[in-house]
C-alpha cells in the first residue's frame, strides 16, 4: 500500500479534517452519468441513491458509498471516491441514509447509527434486481461503522458482497460522542448538534404530531439529543442502550469478506484505542492502516507525481480493483 505521507502544510489535525471539506474540485463526476433511484429499505422508508452506470450492468461491479453523520451524497469525499471508481470501472452508488440530502419526506423516521440494515437493502437490491454479482461498500466515519456492522451480521451470507472499506469509522459509539463532546472539538460538536436540530424541525414539520420539540431548545450536547430523539425513535432504551447496541465491534469479529479499516491515530473524534481490540487486529480478513497522522477522514498527502492528495479515497479504489482484479469480471450471461 502506498504510504501516508501528511501535507506538509496540515501537520495540524483539525487543519487535516477541515482542509478536504473546504477546498473545491469542480471538476469530480464532469461528463459521468447521474441517475436518481430510490431503494426501499423497510415498509414505510425509502432512501435516494445517485447511480452513476456502465453501459451493461452485469458486466461491472458495483461500490456503493455510505457517507458519515450528517453528510450526504454531495460530501467531497463521496463526489471523489465515485468519480475515481466510475473511471476505474466501476458502476458507483452514492446513497444518502434516511432523511440527509434533503429527503425527510421518504421515511417518518429519524436516522442513527444501527440502521445496517439499509446498507443491505441497497446491496441486495443491486445483486437481485440489476444482476451485479460483485459489489463493494465503502463507508466514511458513522456509514463506516454501518458498513462494518453490515458485513459482521451478514458473515457470508450475503451474495454478491466483493469486500467492505472504511474510513475513520466509530466502531464504539459510546467512546466518540464523549470525545466529539470534550471541549477541544466543541467546533464539531456543535456543527453537528445544530444540523440535526434543524433536521429534526425539518421532519416536524413534514410529520405534524410525531415529534415533541418541547425539550429541542434547551438541548446541549449530542448525547442529550440522542436521549431524547434518536433512541427513542430508533427502538433504543435509552443513549447508551443505543451507543451500545449500534457499535460495529461487537460483529466486527465475525466479518469474512476482505475488509480495509484505514483511521488515524489523531483523530480528534474517533479514539484510536476503539481498534485496539482483538476481533480487529486477528481478524484475517481485516487489513487495518493505522497511521500516525490523518486527522478525521482528512488523509491529505504530500503532493507527488502518481496520485492526487486524496490519499485515502485512492487507497479505497485501489482496494477494490485488486478484490475485482482477483474474481474476475463476473456475468450473468
């Protein structure tokens, strides 16, 4: 693997997170299809992908990117990783998680860290609908831990599943919301705190009756929010019933497909101690980066000549070509 050199210019971690989301690049997915296609993942919820094809479908796999809280298919890292593996080819979709992206509407529920079962429901739907038999899932930060949770559950029972990658995920729930809520990463936290209380109005209004607001104002912290909100609509006892029943590393130990975990040891939100636990690092199937230096979900590089400085979406492609390099193109032909 290609080693992680940092910019010499983002030594700082919070410069190395912010950096990616700031900097433009307008030409990412220029002249690459776009489809709109909605997936049905339960009774009532429905959630938007935007699809980017191939001509014949069953003649490329697939990667479907999981984008992290708050995101959405426009985050900068979902616009990079697909325009790179549609010019490698690959057929990319690009799902937002219940109610991101301005889709509130599809679904009366909230979105939360558990909802693995979405990721699957887009996956089976490609493998039985559209007949593509090799399909990658990429996740970033919470879709890394959905991602992860996805692949232990399924253990090999999920066709057509090539391999899964992540990026800075929070396979520890718990242990994130704490360190997002130290007063070193208040600029996070309240960057998150405050969009999804502006989702929540936002689903009220869509949902008249559903949500008490009552409490909304007087919220401080994320874990309060998720006490309140989250949990509850989720089925969850309480925040931390749910921090714990949501978090990756209690299936982590059984996932058999070719997995990538690349996180940092900087990272100001997701504890690098969370990996530091056996169903990870014995894992065979699990390829774990962990380098000194990245921030969260940054991984910009020192300029050079192969690659472009968006380190950890090229590893992400990379990966994949090699697991579709090794299976072969497959056909339903």
């Amino acid at each position: 693997m290609h080693p992680f050199i940092p910019h010499p210019l983002l030594t700082n971690p919070h410069l190395m997170t912010l950096f990616p989301r700031y900097w433009p690049r307008p030409s990412l997915l220029r002249r690459v299809p776009l489809e709109e296609r909605l997936f049905q993942v339960d009774v009532h919820s429905r959630i938007l992908a935007r699809c980017h094809w191939h001509p014949r479908r069953n003649r490329h796999p697939a990667l479907v990117l999981v984008h992290g809280l708050e995101g959405c298919t426009e985050s900068h890292y979902m616009r990079g990783i697909a325009h790179k593996a549609w010019h490698a080819g690959f057929h990319v979709v690009r799902m937002n998680q219940r109610n991101c992206g301005g889709t509130e509407q599809l679904t009366p529920t909230l979105y939360n860290g558990g909802l693995s079962d979405d990721v699957r429901a887009v996956v089976v739907e490609l493998y039985q609908r559209d007949g593509i038999e090799a399909i990658g899932v990429a996740g970033y930060s919470m879709g890394g831990n959905l991602v992860l949770k996805m692949a232990g559950e399924a253990e090999d029972r999920l066709p057509g599943l090539l391999g899964v990658a992540t990026v800075c995920p929070n396979i520890d729930p718990a242990a994130c919301v704490a360190a997002l809520q130290e007063p070193r990463n208040w600029i996070y936290h309240r960057h998150f705190l405050l969009k999804l209380k502006a989702r929540l109005r936002r689903k009220a209004r869509l949902f008249p009756g559903k949500f008490d607001l009552t409490r909304l104002a007087t919220i401080k912290t994320l874990e309060e929010f998720d006490e309140t909100y989250t949990a509850p609509d989720g089925g969850y006892r309480n925040a931390q019933d749910y921090y714990d029943r949501s978090g990756a590393r209690h299936v982590i130990g059984r996932i058999t497909v070719p997995t990538l975990i690349i996180t940092s040891q900087d990272d100001q939100f997701v504890p690098f101690r969370t990996f530091e636990i056996a169903s990870v690092q014995t894992n065979p199937a699990i390829q774990f980066v962990g380098t000194e230096a990245g921030g969260h979900c940054g991984f910009i590089q020192r300029p050079c000549q192969v690659e472009d400085l968006y380190w950890a979406e090229n590893r992400i492609v990379e990966f994949f070509q090699r697991l579709w390099e090794k299976q072969g193109i497959p056909s339903r032909s």
